[in-house]
C-alpha cells in the first residue's frame, strides 16, 4: 500500500465514522472531508469543485423540484379522490397507498413521492382512526423500492450509472433498471401488504410546526362565479366536494346573509359563501369546487420582475390600529396594497363577511402582498408574523403541467433524444416558467444538505480509484471470490452495500462501493454490469435505519416510530431482496 493509498483510505475511513458518529451534520463532514483531501494532496485542485458540477448532482436537484410540481398540482389528490373513501380498514390502506405511493416514485425521485403522499395518508388514518405507524413505514419501503425501477427514482441509480460511464464509455440508461427494479419492488409489495402487521399500533406521532399551525381554521370568503352553471350544486354537493373538511357558515345573496344555510340550498351565480376549514382543505376545496377566492384578483403592485407575491399569517397585536377595526373601515388594500384572504379566531365562529367583521387582538389574518411590502405592513400595523411555513391559499393550480411536462422529458429520454440531466433541467425549468411552481418554491424544494453531500463526496470518492485503492480492495476481494460462483460475488457486493448504507447516506454508500464494485468484476473476468446493479439495489434498500435514508428519516416522527421499530419490518424484507436480488441480477444481465 502506498502513502497515497494510506492517505485516501484514512480519509474515507474517518469520513465513515464521523458519519456513524453522527456527532455532525453529514454535508458538513463531507466538506471538511474535500479540504482534508486538498490539505493532504490526494484531492488535485483543479478537481475539487467537480462533484458541484457533475450529472448526478444536476439531475437529483431538478428531480426534487419536478417532485415538488407535483406535490403543488394536486394531481394525486384528484387521482386518488375517488379510492379513499373506499379504503375503510388498515387491510386496504396499506396496499393501496404503498403502491401509489411506490408507482409515484417510479416516475419521481422517491423522497418526492413520499413527500406527496404522506399528507393523504394521514388524511385517511385520521379519518378512519387507524395507526399512522402501520401505515407510514411501509408507505416509505414502498417509494424506496420504488425508486429501484428508473435511473431517477434514487439518487444511487444515477451515481451507479455514472460510475458506469466512467467504467465502460457508457452510462445506464433511462429504463435500464426496470426489469430488476420490477420484480423487487413486486416482491417488496406483497411483503408489505401483509407484514406491516409486524409494526407498532398505539405509537403516537410527533406533531410538528407545521401541522400545528395548519390545525388553525380559517374563515373566508368564497363566491360563484358568473359561469357557474344553474341548479348544478347544492351546499350539501359543496360540503361533499371539501371531503367535508370544509365548512360553509353562511350564504349572502342579493346582500342578504343566510346564516348556516340548508344542504339542499342551491347555490347561484355570484352567491356569497363564507366558509371556514384549514388552510390546506380550503385550497383543495376552492381548486376542486370552481369557486372564486374573494380579493384574489385584486392586483398586487409589485417594483420589479424579482419580486413575487407573499402570503403570510400573522397575529393581529394588541395595539394594533386594526383592533375594534372592520376591513372595510382599515382599508388595507387602499392604504397598504395588501389583501386580507381570512381570519382565523379561536372559539368563535364568523357568519357575517369579512369585510364587516371587527378584528380582536389574538386574531390571526392571512394576507396576501408583495413580499418585499409585506413586512413594512405587518410593521405599521402591529401585526406579528407566525413562524414561517408554505401557505397556498390564494395562488392557482396547474394540476397537468408537471405530468406533461415530465412525460414529455422521459419520452425524450427513453428515444435517446437527449441526455437525462439536460431532460430533467430542461422540465423543471419550463414547469417553473410556466407557474407550476414559483421560483421561490423551486429554491425550496432543493435539499440543500443532500445536493452539498453528494457534490463534496464525489471528489472525495474519486481519490480511492485515483490513487489505486479501489484496484487494492477489489484484489483483496477477488482472492476471497476466485474459484467461487459468479453469484456469490454479486451478493457479497449487494450484502456490503446493504450492510454500510444504514449508517451512511445511501449516495455516499455508492460512490464508495460502487467503483470498488467495478473493479472487482475485471479482476474476476465478469462484466461490471452485473456488480453495478448489485450496489445499487443494496443501496437502496435500507430499511434496518431511520437515518440512511431520507424516506425512513420523513416518517420517524408522524409514525411515532423507534429506532428498534425499523429492523423489526425492514431485516425480513432485506433478507428477502438478499435472496432473491442475485439470481434475477444475472438472469437479466449475465456475468
């Protein structure tokens, strides 16, 4: 072993523990990982920044914002719609939404499909008072297995086919992975389907800020419009179409107020309806209902092109010159250029318009502006800003522009028209300009930590290949393996894929084994392709941790789940891929 080699294994072996250690924030550690490297030479200046710049790093920034279109469309709301009411006992919901949220991360990067489908689970399970935790972690192995069948369903399958773009002139392409990843995904959902009964059924979930502020209701002013056809919805019809979350307090027509109006009232063009419900039901209720956001179309001024529209929730102070104050008499679009969308007050139920309704201290409004006006505002009147989270009500949906758009690139993809990372660029770019998500969101969207992760450890892994190290393991291993089945060699590759990745992220598992992997095949005279394949699904199914993977780390806290809860279901399940994963990666791609 040489200095270089001494040097480079150093690096990654007190990367690894730091990791382990858990003591510091893994992009952290990766960083001081690429100075160190530059500190002791085996790192070349030239090629420090390579990782920021390469495809993988690309491609998984733009999968998160195409994942955050679709969560913002509502597409899987609509399409699901009609199957939830359906799902009544744990036995339905599990296949059901482990599958759906599994098809998503076919097509998404899979945190980005569990990320969508979390929200409705819960909606279910709250519905129907079945257990978040038997629901949430098979949901979560669901996307990761999921994300098995494309190139950017995980971010493993992207670096594995860049590695063997390094290896062999060529990387794996759009679809490569389907056959494996189908026939491991199936297996993982009829295993899931039954064996989330192993898990967990009085745990409690953590509630997080977000869902405590989302838990204030609101109330606000909704009309129909001038289109809106005769006879074609009742207030019952209305109350149905918010999946009842949403409740409509009063109806004023011809400046008359109906005050809890009948469920077999007829709703007419330009009625009045005040509704109340949380933020989240009464965008899904406004969107699905057709209805009109009172004070929505009055424009916002804007100074420049930079500048978007705000919505913020604050707290009405009690010096505020808006206490004992009407919206009418505050007149806070004349005198401030912002919008009031709805209160929310605590215990007290509004039947009369908003624009009538005299404000209290305590009272939360929601206000709509300029962002860059907005806290001038909020400053003059007194008004303190909650803590900051997405608010939607308000703002359009475009609920087809990210599935046309994505299936316009993957189409791209799959007739070899253009590379991934471009196709991918290239989609969250036009959803964005397009209003599928503002750009605010897009920058939101991007996981800052993982895309830092990756860009630093590439370099960092690259080192072990160029001072010869991958070549000194893969020869160590080879002598382990001479004379044994092919077969033996790939489930020993996939076993120490699957044995790291718990304790790393699942990206920095691969750009360390991955190459070692290669290696190893040309020693042994096999084809790389086989040994690729076999890092890539030990790497993406971890399912003995909550911290290896960002689906496993996304329901720890709803599901209410302990770390001894993930072997529990997840060591039987990575048993199973264990078996059955080498057979089928030789069947379909021979040594």
């Amino acid at each position: 072993m040489t200095l270089q080699q001494g040097l480079a294994f150093g690096l990654i072996a007190l990367t690894i523990a730091a990791f382990i250690w858990g003591r510091f924030r893994y992009d952290l550690v990766a960083l001081v990982a690429l100075v160190a490297g530059l500190a002791v030479g085996i790192i070349p200046a030239e090629a420090a920044f390579d990782g920021f710049k390469n495809d993988v790093t690309v491609i998984i920034a733009c999968a998160l914002i195409v994942s955050a279109a679709f969560a913002r469309s509502g597409i899987v709301e609509l399409a699901m719609r009609r199957v939830l009411p359906l799902l009544k006992t744990e036995q339905s919901q599990v296949p059901v939404l482990t599958g759906a949220v599994t098809l998503l991360s076919m097509v998404t990067k899979n945190v980005g499909a569990l990320a969508i489908m979390m929200p409705v689970a819960l909606q279910v399970a709250r519905r129907t008072g079945s257990a978040p935790s038997r629901l949430l972690m098979p949901m979560a192995f669901g996307a990761m297995a999921g994300g098995m069948v494309t190139l950017v369903g995980t971010a493993p399958n992207i670096i594995v086919a860049e590695v063997r773009q390094e290896v062999m002139g060529q990387p794996f392409g759009m679809y490569d992975f389907a056959p494996v990843g189908l026939a491991l995904t199936a297996l993982a959902l009829v295993f899931l389907a039954f064996g989330y009964r192993i898990l967990p059924k009085n745990r409690q979930g953590a509630t997080s800020l977000n869902a405590a502020l989302a838990a204030n209701a609101y109330s606000t002013e909704v009309s129909a419009p001038d289109d809106w056809p005769p006879g074609s919805m009742t207030v019952s019809a209305l109350v149905d179409c918010g999946d009842r979350e949403v409740r409509i307090t009063a109806l004023i027509r011809d400046g008359q107020r109906r005050t809890g109006p009948r469920g077999n009232v007829v709703v007419k063009p330009g009625d009045v309806l005040l509704v109340e419900g949380e933020q989240q039901a009464l965008e899904a209720f406004i969107a699905r209902s057709r209805l009109k956001l009172i004070r929505e179309n009055r424009p916002i001024a804007i100074d420049n092109g930079a500048e978007d529209i705000a919505i913020v929730e604050a707290v009405v102070g009690r010096n505020s010159p808006l206490r004992g104050q009407s919206i009418k008499q505050a007149d806070l679009y004349g005198q401030h250029g912002i919008n009031l969308l709805g209160v929310s007050r605590s215990g007290y139920e509004l039947t009369q318009q908003l624009r009538t309704a005299k404000l209290s201290p305590g009272d939360i409004v929601l206000l709509q502006g300029a962002e860059q006006g907005l806290p001038t505002a909020l400053k003059a009147l007194d008004l303190l800003p909650l803590a900051e989270r997405e608010v939607r009500l308000g703002s359009g949906r475009k609920q087809f522009l990210p599935v046309v758009v994505l299936t316009i690139a993957m189409t791209l993809v799959g007739f070899g028209a253009v590379p991934v990372a471009v196709a991918f660029f290239g989609a969250a770019v036009v959803i964005v300009a397009l209003g599928g998500l503002k750009i605010r969101e897009a920058y939101s969207a991007l996981d800052g930590p993982l895309l830092v992760l990756i860009a630093a450890l590439i370099p960092v892994s690259d080192a072990i290949q160029q001072t010869g190290g991958s070549d000194l393991i893969a020869g160590l291993l080879s002598n382990l393996f001479v004379g044994l089945p092919g077969i033996l060699a790939i489930g020993g590759v996939m076993l120490a894929s699957m044995a790291v990745t718990p304790f790393l992220n699942n990206a920095a598992t691969v750009l360390i084994v991955a190459p070692i992997g290669a290696t190893l095949a040309r020693q042994l005279g096999f084809n790389p392709d086989p040994f690729l394949m076999a890092v890539a699904v030990g790497a993406a199914c971890d399912f003995l941790t909550p911290i290896g993977h960002q689906c496993n780390t996304l329901v720890m806290g709803p599901g209410g789940y302990k770390f001894s809860d993930y072997p529990r279901l997840g060591a039987p399940l990575s048993l199973l891929v264990l078996l059955a994963g080498p057979p089928l990666i030789v069947q379909i791609w021979p040594l």
